[in-house]
C-alpha cells in the first residue's frame, strides 16, 4: 500500500480519459470526497458518474426504489492536484522542516506544489 499524495478536500483535475466533448471527464475539476489507499483510488465530485439501480425494499429506511445517479471512484494515477495560484494540474513535492514544539525540534512534512513553488 502506497502512501497517498492527494487528501481529502484537495482540487484534483481529471489528465486522463476521454475529452469532455466525447463525453468523457477529462479536464473536470472537483474536489476529493474519499480516498481508498487500499485500492489507490479517490472519490471525486462530478466527476465518474454512473447510475446505479437500486431495488425498493422495507429495510433500513429505503423505501423507493429507482436510478441513481452516483460517482464511483478513479483510480488516483488519473487526477493531478490543481496548484492554488495557477488553477492549472501540478505534481507535488514533500519539504522537511524543522519545528520547535515544546521545547523539542520536530522535523514536519509540508506539501509543497512543483508549478509554484506555493505550500498546498
């Protein structure tokens, strides 16, 4: 299991698939609902939508039955986190820094976008 560069509530932008005007969602932005480590996935909003068929039934509350329309999750190679300044997809870069809390130095992980230069 890798360790995940994009977070919940991130900006991430579709770089794959097919374009927007096939039908595709390559180029939507969103912003990330979940993310699965395990399977290297991410729920974005809006983007991936699919429509489920759910059956009525009397137990736990659903009563109606129907289509929904859903997102299923992408795999995470297939979004690129948007740099805050740009508003364009950029790759991500990790700085040390040391840190003084509690009279202890800490060395503390800060995202850092590659585009900008910015902290994400």
């Amino acid at each position: 299991m890798a360790k995940m560069k994009i977070k919940k509530n991130d900006l991430v932008q579709v770089i794959s698939g097919r374009k927007q005007d096939k039908g595709g969602d390559r180029g939507k932005q969103g912003r990330v609902i979940a993310v699965y480590p395990e399977t290297n996935r991410v729920l974005v909003e809006g983007v991936n939508r699919v429509t489920k068929h759910t059956k009525a039934g009397s137990s736990q509350g659903m009563s109606s039955g129907g289509i929904q329309v859903m997102e299923a999750p992408i795999h995470v190679s297939n979004v690129a986190l948007v740099d805050p300044e740009t508003k364009s997809p950029t790759r991500i870069r990790t700085r040390l820094e040391q840190v003084d809390r509690d009279g202890k130095t800490k060395t503390q992980r800060t995202r850092v976008s590659v585009r900008s230069g910015k902290d994400l």
